[in-house]
C-alpha cells in the first residue's frame, strides 16, 4: 500500500544509464565496429498488438577499450522490409563494421540468416552469423559489467537514447511480456 509506484525486479538491476557516459559523436579512435541484429518479422495486429522489433545496435571499441554505442535501427514490418533495413544499414554504416546476423535453431530461421550472410557478402559487407547458446541473462552479463565499470559510452543523439537505456534497465529474463530485443542485439 505505501510501496514504491516505480519498484522494478531485482533482475532489472543489470543496467542502469548512469554508469554510461553521454557522448555527442561517435568516438574517433574507435578501430572495430560491430552491427548486432536481433531479427522481427511481424507487424502489430488486433491478435497481437505489440509484436517484437527488428533491432540494430552498433558498438565500436577503440584500443583503451572504450566501448561506444554508436547507433540502433529499428522497425516493426514484414521480413522484405527487415532485409532492406539490413541491408541499407550494412551498406551506410561505417567501413569495416561486421554485421552479425543471428542464427535462431529452427531450420527455416538458419536458413534465412544465412541467405542474409550470402547477400550482403557479396555486396562486399563481413557478416557473420552467432547461434546463441547461452541464456539472455548470461549473453548480457559481460556487457552489464562492462557498463558498471564505466568503459560504455553512449552516442545521445536523441532519437533512440531513452528507448535504449530504459529496455536494458527494465530487462528481466523472468518476464516474457517486456521487449528484449535491444539486449538480444546488444
């Protein structure tokens, strides 16, 4: 009755925005940059109004290990429109990122990542496929102890910053019912 109204699990304790630093720009010295998908093919309906997102999260790391969140695409759509922003994004982000697309078990699912992998290869983008093999609480825990010691910086450009952080403070693998799909990606 006189409990906390903004009370979250303990789980959600793995993030928190204040361990990150705000930068303008994305860091110069960075010399490794990495586009993390975590792939949605549906669009909200009356059956299912809130459908998960499609996902792009770029990070690159300079060589006294900063880590810099550069950037995350987002969409909601069909899988053609997926594979546009996919690829529209590998062919605009900076030269040398590694695309990496995940390769869920299902047969159709390995299938279509790496048809995506194939793709973009060819367009001359280094894509790597990652079947997780770790729950989404262990695949997380380094990058939350890399924020907690202070070595993530985040690029507050405005358009996706609060929609980023509040995710990852709020994740809690208990809980199906809250997206996931920007710590998929992460």
């Amino acid at each position: 009755y006189w409990g906390s109204w903004f009370a979250r699990p303990l789980a959600s304790g793995s993030f928190k925005r204040e361990w990150c630093q705000l930068v303008p720009h994305p860091n110069a010295k960075a010399f490794k940059s990495v586009r993390a998908w975590d792939v949605a093919g549906s669009l909200p309906a009356p059956a299912y109004p809130d459908p998960d997102y499609t996902r792009g999260v770029l990070i690159s790391k300079d060589r006294s290990g900063i880590l810099t969140v550069e950037d995350m695409k987002s969409i909601r759509d069909r899988f053609h429109k997926v594979e546009e922003l996919i690829i529209n994004t590998a062919i605009n982000d900076p030269p040398g990122t590694i695309q990496v697309i995940p390769c869920d078990p299902n047969a159709q699912a390995a299938a279509w990542a790496r048809n995506m992998q194939r793709r973009l290869g060819e367009m001359g983008v280094d894509c790597r496929t990652l079947r997780p093999v770790k729950s989404k609480q262990m695949r997380f825990a380094p990058f939350s102890t890399i924020s907690q010691a202070g070595f993530v910086h985040i690029v507050n450009n405005g358009d996706w910053y609060d929609e980023f952080v509040t995710e990852l403070e709020n994740f809690d693998p208990d809980n199906n019912r809250l997206h996931d799909d920007i710590v998929d990606a992460v």
